[in-house]
C-alpha cells in the first residue's frame, strides 16, 4: 500500500470512530502532512481529546497530553535539571514537551509565560534548559485546545503566537444524522472514554508520515496559481472589514498547505480549488475583524468567503 493509499485509510479509520467531524479530520491530516501546528477550538464533549488519541496510536507516534491549568509553569512543560545528592550532580528530567505529537488542552487557560515556552519550542523545534540546547524528536506536533466560550480567568493568545499556528480547526456539533449515530453506537454500549487504544491496528508509521510530507514538498505548483495565492493575501489587508490581514508566514503556509491538499488528492501539481479548500483553516485565526463590522454581525467565516469571491480564478 503506497503512502497515500495509507493516508486515506488513516481518515477513514478515524471517521469510523469519531462521528460527525469529517472537515475536521481532514484539515488535521493535512496539517500533519504539512508539518504545522493545531489549534482546535470547540464545546467540551465534542471528541477532540480522543480524536488526538487515536490518531496518535494509528501512527504509532509517542504521545502526551498536558491539561493546561493557570498555576502550570514553563518547567511543568520543557522539564528540569534536578540535583542528585548521591551523585552530586545535575540530571534533566524532562517534560512532557519530548514527544511526537503532544497535546495541550486548554491554551489559553494558562499564562503568557507558560505560553511563550510553549511557542517557542513550537517555531525553533527545541528547548533551552539551564543554557543547553535540546533537539525535539523530527515528527514534533503540537495541538492545542481551548474553548470558545468561557473567557473569565483565561489568557488569549495574542496575534503574533497565534500566527504560529498553522491552522485553527473548530470543533462543531455534528449533524442530526451524524448525532443519531453516535447514540445507536452508545446504546450497543460503545463509549469514547472507555476505549481501549491498545486494541486499535496501527495503519502507518512516524517514518512514513516524514516521507509523506517530503512527497508533498515535491508537489508541483505553477506561477500563476502562486500569483492568484499572492492576490488572496493581498485582498486580506485591503478588506474594508479587517483591521489585520494575512502575514507573510501565512502565504508561505497557506502555499504548503495548499500542495498537502493536492497530495492528499492524488495529485502532483496544485489547482485553485486546493487553495480555497485549506483557507478558512488557514485564515480564520489571523485576520482582525473590525469592532463595527463585528457589531453589523459580520463573521470571519463570511469574510474569507467574499475575499475568495472577489479574486479572479486563474486558468
């Protein structure tokens, strides 16, 4: 079975498991073939932390998961030099950072500080303890969680650590077929916090995962559909509704992430609609709204679906 073959299956196992979330494992997939960071917004209940869990196990990648709380501190995380009296001298116990795919619920529950540390190992793919530089296992994936509606006791993530993360996925309820499913399979007494991932078959590995994203370095993108991306990101710091449109490390991403989708489609060269599929992930995190336009009830959704509309398709 060739790498793609294995990608798909990849999707198909988690949507068997998880109901009602098919955009969202998508566009996770494709951030993982595109080496970017996740954050995940959505109510609780809505299957994230499991969805992490299997995907984790169907990669036999080594995984952790961190519950961000507002007393955890940067050493909780990164790890730290413990002095041994026996020995007289230090030795580093590490933090759960020294993972492949580590998972950090609730981002924005824990201060800036921690936050930072977070981010840092993020974008360097590395952690400096005690003036030592340490290395982060290649596959280094982090995806973060919060919840949209509780904001009392919470620390937002500012604009520039948000334009870190390659995508912000949202968890949504699933729909009333999707929903029906999900209790037909409780009621045969099937239950997302009882299951045991060790009866669940690896499909690929962290190795193929690596190949698979220098497969996507390899996908083919013409000029003028780098002129169209460049014409959307230009569109997004001109919109009358935003105060802040799409960085330069987001054409940068949005370009990778665009070949991860054509690959994920058996592809090797990129096509516009690959572009516009992987946007509103792309986008929804780091374009500003406006206060009056947010006042009309104009939604980040909306917007990105008019700059889209306003950017003539190229040939």
């Amino acid at each position: 079975m060739n790498l793609n073959n294995k990608i798909k299956q990849l999707e198909e196992t988690i949507n068997q498991i998880i109901v009602g979330q098919k955009t969202l494992i998508q566009q996770l997939l494709i951030a993982l073939l595109s080496s970017g960071n996740v954050i995940i917004e959505g109510v609780p209940g809505t299957g994230k932390t499991l969805l992490v869990k299997i995907l984790a196990k169907l990669i036999q990648a080594d995984f952790k998961r961190v519950q961000l709380t507002p007393d955890i501190l940067p050493s909780d995380i990164l790890g730290i030099n413990i002095f041994d009296l026996n020995s007289r001298s230090f030795s580093l116990k590490k933090g759960p950072i020294f993972t492949e795919i580590l998972l950090a619920d609730e981002i924005n529950r824990t201060p800036p500080k921690t936050q930072s540390a977070l981010l840092e190992a993020m974008e360097e793919q590395q952690v400096t303890l005690d003036g030592e530089t340490l290395p982060l296992p290649p596959l280094f994936w982090v995806i973060a969680t919060q919840n949209p509606l509780e904001f009392e006791g919470t620390y937002p993530l500012p604009e520039a650590q948000l334009d870190r993360f390659l995508f912000k996925l949202i968890a949504g309820y699933p729909d009333t077929e999707a929903e029906k499913q999900m209790l037909i399979n409780s009621r045969k007494g099937w239950k997302g916090k009882t299951i045991d991932l060790e009866k669940i078959t690896p499909i690929t590995t962290v190795d193929e995962i690596i190949n698979a994203r220098q497969a996507v370095n390899n996908v083919e993108i013409e000029e003028n559909i780098i002129d169209y991306l460049l014409s959307l990101i230009k569109q997004t710091r001109r919109h009358p509704d935003l105060i802040l449109g799409a960085s330069p490390r987001a054409a940068v991403s949005w370009l990778q992430t665009s070949k991860a989708m054509a690959w994920f489609l058996e592809r090797d060269f990129v096509t516009p609609d690959d572009v516009k599929i992987v946007a509103p992930s792309l986008l929804r995190h780091r374009l500003i709204i406006k206060p009056e336009a947010l006042l009309d009830g104009v939604k980040i959704e909306d917007i990105i679906t008019n700059i889209l509309e306003q950017v003539k398709v190229p040939r």
